[in-house]
C-alpha cells in the first residue's frame, strides 16, 4: 500500500502561469505542451484520519481524455468525510499535497521532480470556489496568463460566455471587485474562473465540482463554456453532478477508496452497478441529448448578492 504524507501545501501559494514558456533549467524533466498524459497509483489518509480515505487508487488518463470521477458521498466521521478522497486527487495533481511514496505522473514523469512554477504551468484547477482577487475584473481573468493583451482576455471572456455580463457592469472590465462592492453571483464567479482558464491554456485541466452551489439554471449556463474549455484537453471532472457526463470519453466511480466501476455514460446504466444505482437514487431523467438538471441534491445556501445591472 502506498502512503501519503498528512502535511499539505496551501492553495494560496498557486502561481498564475507565466506569460511564454520559460526556459527549463537543466535537469527538469521536458514535458508535451500539447497533449498530456496522466497516470496515479495513491493511498491518502485525511490528517487525523485512522484510516486512508482512498485505498490503492489507480487510473491514468490519455491525452486529450475526459474522465469523471464521481461516487456516493456520506456524512463525515473519524477516519474523515468520506467524499473527500475524490478531491484529494485534484490537490495532489498540483502537489498541495506531497506523497511519502508512490507515483502521480505527467508524460511519465513524476510531477515531484518538477518545479513547483512549471508544474502548474501543465495543469490548471478550476476549484469549487473561485478566487476572487480585489482588483479589476479584467485583472481577474488576466492572472490566468500575465500580461496577456486587451484582445485575448475579452475572447477568454466570450468562451467562457462572461464578457455579456462584464460590459453590463458600472465599470464593464474595469469594474472593481473588492470587499466593498457587491460580488457576482455564483454562476458568474464561475465563468469568471473558466475565462481565467480559458486565457492560462493549459494542456491538462482539473475540474473539482464546477458546478457545486449553483442553481439549476446557473449550472445548465456553465455547462456550454466549460464544454467548449475542456475541448481538446486532458481533463479530469472531480463531480456529482452529471450533466457533463454524455461529454466524457470515461467515468471512474469511486467508493470506499477505489475505483468499482468505468466505464462511459451509454454504457454504464445497463450494468445495474454502482453508477446506475446513483442514477435511481437520485430520479435521474432519461437521456434526451439536451441540458439536465443536476442529478444529485445540493444544500441549500442563501443566494449572493450580485453586481448591479
């Protein structure tokens, strides 16, 4: 069995890609910029957990793949809350967490013997919340690639489809988002973060719940810019919503630790395992090719305040 360490790196010090591709200093293993493969074999233990909240873990993903990670969640107790293994991977792509042993590994290399800065020039997250910074709003998509042009963070806004709501601000992008002003609402939070990824282009994007707290309409307005994001990209879903789920070439279902089923979205009902069992759990409708409602419940939370029209 392989072991994790409990000590973790803080989101915090994240670093934005840099503008070009920096020079790699001698030693630094030489990784694709175009497709990227991935592939991990891990056991993690939450910190003061008594036991692993993921067994043995292991999957790869080919380059240019979607997968899902999805699975049932339940109520937290002492060896941790058990839904939270399936986003320790996605803190463990961008080493917020260093293992003790065993391997993480991006075109075959292992992601440790990378540097920091480099690594998450190959790998963008897109968290469950997105970073707000006060500044601009045109600062918080430029942070996705600094010192990028005018020109290329409103395109990044119009994939994300946020750049109609920007120019309707008092200030379009210019606006400032800051402690005393009225921050957007959870939906465009979001496509702020997905035109932030848009702009970064990195071959390998990770997904932790892009669609968590969103209403139903909210969720279903992501659904197209985060499909037109994930086009071409090795990706990683870390959700339980499924309403990307048709788009993936592969889902994993996780419980209790490991990996008890793949296969894709057509496919995987008829089995009458795990995923299925998901599905009726939960009253999914059938499939009829167009936006669904979000097939698990979410807690309730009270609505942000939103920027003036």
């Amino acid at each position: 069995m392989l072991a994790w360490n409990s000590g973790h790196r803080d989101p915090a010090a994240w670093h934005p890609r840099p503008q070009g591709t920096p020079s790699r200093s001698r030693g630094t293993p030489a990784i694709s910029h175009v497709l990227t493969a991935l592939a991990l074999l891990i056991t993690f233990r939450c910190p003061g957990a008594d036991r692993a909240v993921l067994e043995g873990l292991s999957f790869s993903v080919r380059p240019g793949e979607l997968v899902i990670i999805t699975g049932p969640s339940g109520p937290s107790g002492p060896s941790g809350p058990s839904g939270a293994g399936k986003s320790a991977v996605a803190k463990m792509l961008l080493r917020f967490y260093d293992p003790e042993s065993g391997s993480v590994l991006l075109d075959s290399t292992p992601i440790r013997d990378l540097p920091l800065a480099r690594l998450r020039e190959y790998v963008t997250l897109l968290p469950q919340e997105t970073l707000v910074l006060h500044d601009t709003v045109r600062a918080n998509i430029a942070c996705g690639r600094p010192g990028a042009s005018d020109r290329a963070i409103v395109e990044a806004a119009r994939a994300a489809d946020a750049h109609e709501f920007i120019v309707r601000l008092p200030g379009g992008y210019g606006t400032e988002v800051d402690p005393h002003t009225p921050r957007p609402s959870g939906g465009r939070l979001q496509r702020l973060g997905i035109a932030r990824a848009v702009l970064g282009d990195a071959p390998v994007l990770v997904l932790d719940e892009p669609t968590t707290g969103l209403d139903a309409m909210a969720a279903r307005r992501v659904l197209a810019p985060l499909r037109r994001l994930t086009a071409g990209r090795t990706t990683i879903v870390i959700t339980h919503d499924l309403n990307l789920a048709p788009d993936a070439d592969r889902i994993l279902v996780v419980d209790r630790g490991r990996v008890v089923e793949t296969g894709r979205h057509d496919e995987l009902p008829a089995r009458g395992g795990a995923y299925s069992r998901l599905h009726r759990s939960n009253n999914a409708p059938p499939d009829t090719g167009g936006p669904r409602l979000p097939l698990f419940p979410r807690p309730a939370r009270a609505a942000p305040p939103v920027f003036p029209a």
